[in-house]
C-alpha cells in the first residue's frame, strides 16, 4: 500500500535558521501530498500541498516541491522562528475504490526552535 | 466561523463502559472521517463516510462504530472500550469537489483514557 516516511524528530534549531524536513512516499500512480502542522494542544492545520509532479506549494514562508524522479516533498523554511515550534506531518491522497479518499501521514517530525 | 467541532476534548474512562465522541461541522461537507494519533505511528484512519447513510471502515475500524444520520454529524462510538484504544482521536471533513486535494479541516482532537 501506499506510504510516507519522514524524518526522525526532535528536529532544534536557533531562530532565522534553515529548516529542512524530508519526506518521501511510496505510491501508486501520483497522488496529491500535502504538509500539516499541529501546534500544541490544537487539531491539525494545512500547511501547504501540491496536487502533480512539480509542482510547489507555499504558504507562510514554508514551501515544498513535489518531485516525482525522488518521490520527495521536502518541507523548507528560509528563517524560522520560535512560533513555528510545532509537529509537521507530510501526507499523501489516496482515493479509495467506491470514491472515498483518505490521508496517509507520516509519523511526524517535531520542530522546536530556540532564540 | 467554519470549524469541525469535537466533544469531550478530554475523557478518562474505564474499560467496558460504552462512550461516544461527538463531531459536528458547519461548512456543508459530504465527506467525514475519524483519526487516531498514537506516538510513532501518526494518524490512522477509522472510519470514514462519503455523506449521510454512507460509511466505511478505514485502516483500524475495529472495536469503533460509526454512524451518519444528518450531513453535520459524525459521532465515534466505543461499545466496550479498551485500553488499547487510549489515543488522541480526531474528526475531519472535506467537501467531495476536488477528489479531496481542498485538504481535510480537522477538530481540535479527543484525548481518550481508558483505565
């Protein structure tokens, strides 16, 4: 079946450095990947997300590129900051048969950054 | 404010005894589906439903029902609760426009305790 693999956590960084946070995936076909964040104590939000091959999602400085010779949408971020300490899950689309769909996460990477 | 709505957000319980977790959304979305979120495996899907009087099971239905008598709910029943089902549960919905790559809105999440 369909999977993703992400990047071991706890990922520390210092404020205005360079975020990088790998995901790979193993599919079928080429489905839609997205990147959630989960901040503390609160539901997962949509970060970004890239529905073909090239593609490049972005939002709130994050962005992530969806290549498929790698089968990788690795999530970064020029300079974080400390408000960005939170858990990011990369995810895949499956469409299920009869129509449904449903997301395949990865198991998470958490991000603190420190002044 | 659009939002899925989720209750109780915290809920301690004992095995055996019968419990549900409630979902309500307000943005008119056909599709609905229950997560667990467990340390080292990410979010798993439960159950799912295409819209009302449609549902299905996901990744790990067992020991979950589910039912979808109106559009706007979604509730988790626990028949006789386990411990191993103490997690962090989440509803999400999504409209059925786009195969899903509008992304998932997510509740706030249920931490479920079974003592």
């Amino acid at each position: 079946g369909n999977s993703v693999t992400q990047m071991e956590g706890p990922v520390t960084l210092s404020e205005e450095a360079f975020l990088t946070i790998n995901c790979t995936y193993t599919a079928t076909g080429y489905p839609s990947l997205f990147w959630y964040v989960q901040y503390p104590g609160e539901g997962l939000q949509l970060l970004l997300k890239a529905t073909k091959a090239d593609d490049k999602g972005s939002n709130k400085g994050f962005e992530a590129t969806y290549r498929k010779e790698t089968t990788s949408f690795h999530l970064e971020k020029g300079s974080v900051q400390v408000s960005d300490s939170a858990v990011y899950f990369c995810a895949l689309l499956d469409i299920l048969t009869g129509g449904g769909n449903k997301l395949t996460f990865g198991t998470g990477t958490q991000l603190k950054v420190e002044l | 404010e659009a939002q899925v709505t989720q209750n109780p957000r915290y809920l301690i319980t004992v095995t055996g005894k019968k419990l549900t977790v409630t979902c309500s959304q307000n943005m008119n979305h056909e599709y609905m589906s229950w997560y667990r979120q467990d340390p080292g495996l990410g979010l798993r899907q439960i159950y799912y439903s295409m819209n009302v009087e449609a549902t299905d099971k996901g990744d790990v239905p067992e020991g979950y029902k589910v039912s979808r008598k109106e559009k706007r709910n979604f509730p988790l029943i626990l028949e006789s609760p386990s411990p191993n089902q103490t997690s962090l549960y989440f509803c999400a919905s999504s409209t059925t426009g786009g195969w899903g790559n509008y992304g998932y809105t997510f509740g706030s999440g249920t931490r479920l305790t079974v003592v």
